[in-house]
C-alpha cells in the first residue's frame, strides 16, 4: 500500500492539535471578562483632594463595620467577617486607592473588593507511641482538629455593590466640603 511521505507528520499534526484542544477546553480564560474601558465600575471621581477623598472612604466603610488595617493618605484597607452558617464563613476585603485628576479640584477613588468564602475543616488526629522491638504504633483517639479553610476568593464585580460604596463615601465627603465652607466663612 503507498503512503505518501507527508501523510505520517500531517497525521501527527492533526492528533497534537486535537489533544491540545481536548485540553483546553473547559478552562476559563478570565481575562476575556477584562473590559478596560472608560465607565469602570471600580472608580469615581470626587470634588476635593485625594487626602479628602480617601478619608470620605474610610468613614464609609467604618460607618458599616468594617476594620481599617492599613491607611496612608492617598489609600487604605479594610475588612469585614460575616458567619452565614456555624460551619462557613465569609470576608469581605476592600482596597481603596485615591489619585488626583492633577486639576487641584478633584480626586479619583478605585476601589477594588474581593469575597472570600471559608469552611470548617475537620480532620481526626492519631497519637504515635514507639516502642522499642515493635516500632511505633499509631493509633486513633477521639479528638479531631477543626480549622478554616479558604474555599473561595473571587473579585466583587457588581456595579450596584460599588454604587453603594461610592455614594456612602460621597455622603461623607458633602459633609467634609459643607463644614469646611462654614468654617471659611466664620473667618
């Protein structure tokens, strides 16, 4: 029977490409949800400083529970547990970041949150005795270690969640602006 000399690499190609495609498939290239574009859901911009307009944002997120971990002047971290079930557990993290738009009038906050959810894990412990001619010899008792495994961590991406954020924290800057005005014109 005549095969042509190029039929086997042909062949070879075909089967790599198909394995390849059998592999890939069914993994998610997140990236593709990667928008970048100008209406982010992750920013405003704000009247006043960065200083002012990070500090509106640390009032809105303490004005709902949340720890403050880390601040700076222009960013700042925060947290917040909730216990949905005796045996989950969820955190919510924030990262705020607030840059000037260089005019000296206003300030841009990007905020980014992430969700991490976490599970009780259980897992049996067993002593080890060693006994000389025998070895050791491990055995099971009753007690069992219980620890928090993070299950899940995924990036808020709701634009309704942010909306909330940015108009809290706006609340707080109004406040700011209004009494640093009455201040000015008791001068």
């Amino acid at each position: 029977m005549f095969r042509p000399r190029f039929a086997y690499p042909l062949c070879s190609i075909a089967m790599t490409t198909l394995v390849l495609a059998a592999c890939t498939t069914g993994k998610t290239a997140f990236y593709h949800q990667e928008e970048f574009n100008d209406t982010s859901a992750f920013s405003r911009s704000f009247p006043g400083s960065e200083k002012a307009v990070c500090e509106a944002a640390r009032r809105a997120l303490l004005g709902q529970g949340y720890i403050i971990n880390k601040t700076t002047d222009n960013s700042l971290d925060g947290n917040k547990s909730f216990q949905p079930a005796s045996d989950k557990h969820m955190e919510i993290a924030f990262h705020v970041v607030c840059a000037s738009n260089g005019n000296g009038k206003s300030a841009t906050m990007f905020v980014s949150a992430t969700q991490d959810g976490f599970a009780l894990k259980k897992s049996n412990a067993s002593a080890s005795l060693g006994v000389g001619v025998l070895g050791s010899v491990s055995m099971p008792f009753g007690s069992s270690d219980d620890s928090m495994v993070r299950v899940s961590s995924e990036t808020i991406r709701s634009p309704d969640f942010y909306d909330r954020f940015f108009g809290a924290a706006e609340r707080y800057l109004l406040v700011d602006i209004d009494d640093d005005e009455k201040a000015a014109e008791k001068k």
